[in-house]
C-alpha cells in the first residue's frame, strides 16, 4: 500500500519507481490519463486527498458529418486565393493554386466534397448574411461569405 506524503512545498503524493507523484489521475510521465486505483493502486480515502485534481471529463465533440448538417439551407460565396501565379484549370482542381471563387447553394454537397475542418464549419454555423469568415491556410488564403 502506497503512503501518502507532504514534499518540503507543501505538495501531497507518493513514490513510485523512485518518482514523486503528485498527480494521481495521470502516468508517472503526465502523458496519458489513468485510473488512480487500477493504475497505482491508491485507495478511495487515499484519492479523496487529491480529488481537486480529477480531471473534467470531455465533452463529446460532433463528427465532421454533424457539423456539415448543421449548415443545411444556408448559402455561402467562397472566394480562393493564392500567391502563385495560375494556369487555367477546373474550378477547386487539387493541383491548382488558381484564384476561384464559388458560389455555394448546397453546403452539405460541397463541405462533403472538400473538408475545411470541424472549426471552420463551427464557425459558419454562426455566421449571419453578409459576414465574412477567413480561412487562413498555408499556401492560400479562403475567404467565406455567408449570402441569401
């Protein structure tokens, strides 16, 4: 059975393999989440000294298809850029650093079809006729406008 100990700082815990712990809920390393009694073997009065730590479970967070769904009946202008110069090619061709633009009647056909990120579609859930969102990408930069 673990002893549980007041390092010289004030900070409670227990020697592991040599280590200080003072974070029960996470390996020895801070890298993954445990459960204190099955991992290190603490008991339930010895975690009620470090309950104030216990980590906040995760919200779930809506698939990509949810957040696509979420802008059904919404109308979008997109307008593409990028600092390369261009050769005429199809529009959102995905060898083609060109300059488009798109309008957008249907999101759910075409965030379908080309992915912009879950917090790019969190964003234009909220996005009200006539702003403007950006999306700031490596080689281009995308600009959203919400339309009628």
């Amino acid at each position: 059975m673990l002893k549980i100990i007041t390092d010289q700082f004030g900070k409670k815990g227990f020697i592991v393999d040599n280590t200080f712990i003072t974070d029960p809920y996470y390996r020895e390393d801070l890298g993954v989440e445990v459960d204190p009694i099955e991992y290190y073997g603490l008991t339930e009065d010895q975690l009620v000294q470090f309950e104030h730590m216990k980590p906040e479970p995760e919200e779930p967070q809506p698939k990509y298809e949810e957040l696509v769904q979420k802008l059904k009946g919404k109308k979008f202008f997109i307008v593409r850029w990028s600092g390369d110069a261009c050769e005429h090619k199809t529009l959102f061709d995905d060898n083609c650093a060109c300059h488009t633009s798109n309008r957008v009647d249907d999101p759910i056909t075409f965030f379908n079809k080309y992915c912009y990120g879950d917090d790019v579609l969190k964003d234009l859930q909220d996005l009200e006729v006539g702003q403007k969102y950006q999306v700031d990408e490596m080689m281009q930069d995308i600009e959203i406008m919400r339309v009628e």
